[in-house]
C-alpha cells in the first residue's frame, strides 16, 4: 500500500497527470472568480434594506459567505472538472507500469457525466463533514470521518478505475469481496483530502494510486503479461 502511495505521488511528473491538476484547478478558480464577481456585483449594487449602514454590513457578511463558500467548494469542483479526464492519468499509469495489458474499455458520455456527478458529491460531502469536524467529540470525530469518508472515496475511485477493465457489477463483487484494500485507500485519501493545498492533487494522487491497488488485487504485478481476468482466474483455481 504504501509503495502504491508513494508510485501514485510520482505519477505527478508524468505531463499527462500536471495537464489534469491543471485543467481541474484553472477551471475552479475560473468559475469561482465568475460566481464571486457576480455575486460581489449583485450585492453592492442592490439596497436590502434602504438603510445605507445595515447595507454595508450585510455586503460584507455576504461577501464573506461567498469566500466561506467558495474555500469549501473549491476542491470539490476541481475533482468534479478532474474527473473529466482522470481516464488520462489512469492510462498513463498503465503505460508506465503495466505495459503489456490490452486497450481498456472506452466509456460513453454519460457514463463520463455520470462518474464527474458522483465525484463531485463524494468530495463535496468530504468537505462538508471536515467543517464541523473538530467540533465534535475528539478521537470519535476522527473515527466517524475516517470511516465513513474511506468508505466513500475508497469506493468511487475504485470503481472508477476498475471498471475500465470490466463491467460495473464485477467491479462491485471484487471490491465487496475483498474489501479492506479499496477501503485503507479510501481512507488514505480522505486523510490526503484535508490537506489544504494538497487536496487539490488529491483526484490524481487517489486515480494512479488506486489503479496500483485494483491491479495488485487481480492478481497482476508491474510489467506481468497477465491480465486481470487471468489474475482471477490464477486465484479461483488455486
């Protein structure tokens, strides 16, 4: 697991996987400066109340909502937009370090759409939680968020990667079947998703580290000939 990791943060200066944390980190700074100008514009320019002082006030406590809100959105929007492409980081990784397997599946538009959608839920309720988090009962704060967000991203990036090799349902058995690999990621992630700064990396730290944990548990080592379906297949006859 951990040699996975520390393969996954290498990936970093493959030009494949900085063209990704690019794109998704360009395009939320974007789309927020877009939403807080709007915002800061429609504010200062509209009389709330017609008191100029109570305006003044409630210009400034909106104009740090949109801050508050853009600083919790903002990773979640840049694994929503990275998600778009995460297929590149996944196949660079292969290429590196798993040459000898076949072409994966191609996904269609929508299910691309729908697997950004889920991303952006999963990261958004990561965020979220991770706001009143130490406001809780310390240790059991730890434990909820751990568990229950490694769960989360354990899963969704998991099935990300796996079912590029093999359909949704199948991907759902191995992970179920085996779950404490795809789960200790998951919750290596979450750890990595509180990070400020390096939460930002996180959608293709998580996609490149998690290709080396979906390959390691069919049964396929780095530079192997074998397939995953011959990895299964090694273990089901054993």
């Amino acid at each position: 697991m951990i040699r996975a990791l520390l393969l996954a943060i290498a990936q970093l200066s493959d030009p494949a996987s900085r063209r990704v944390v690019w794109i998704g980190v360009l395009s939320a700074i974007v789309a927020f400066a877009l939403l807080a100008g709007g915002v800061w514009w429609a504010l200062f320019h509209t009389a709330l109340t017609g008191y100029a002082w109570v305006d003044g006030v409630l210009d400034v406590l909106g104009g740090l909502a949109v801050l508050l809100v853009a600083w919790v959105l903002f990773p979640a929007t840049v694994g929503m937009v990275s998600s778009f492409f995460l297929d590149e980081v996944v196949q660079a990784v292969e290429r590196r370090h798993y040459p000898q397997l076949p072409p994966a599946r191609q996904t269609g538009l929508g299910e691309e759409l729908l697997t950004a959608l889920r991303f952006f839920a999963v990261v958004l309720l990561v965020n979220l939680v991770a706001l009143p988090l130490y406001l809780m009962v310390p240790g059991l704060n730890l434990l909820i968020f751990y568990t229950a967000n490694g769960y989360l991203l354990g899963r969704e990036y998991f099935e990300m990667v796996a079912i590029r090799r093999m359909g949704r349902n199948e991907a759902g058995f191995l992970r179920r079947s085996r779950p404490l690999k795809p789960f200790s990621a998951g919750v290596v992630i979450a750890f990595l998703s509180t990070i400020p700064f390096v939460n930002l990396l996180v959608p293709v730290i998580a996609s490149a580290f998690m290709v080396h944990v979906y390959h390691s548990m069919t049964g396929l080592t780095m530079g192997s000939a074998a397939g995953p379906a011959a990895g299964l297949s090694r273990r089901e006859g054993a």
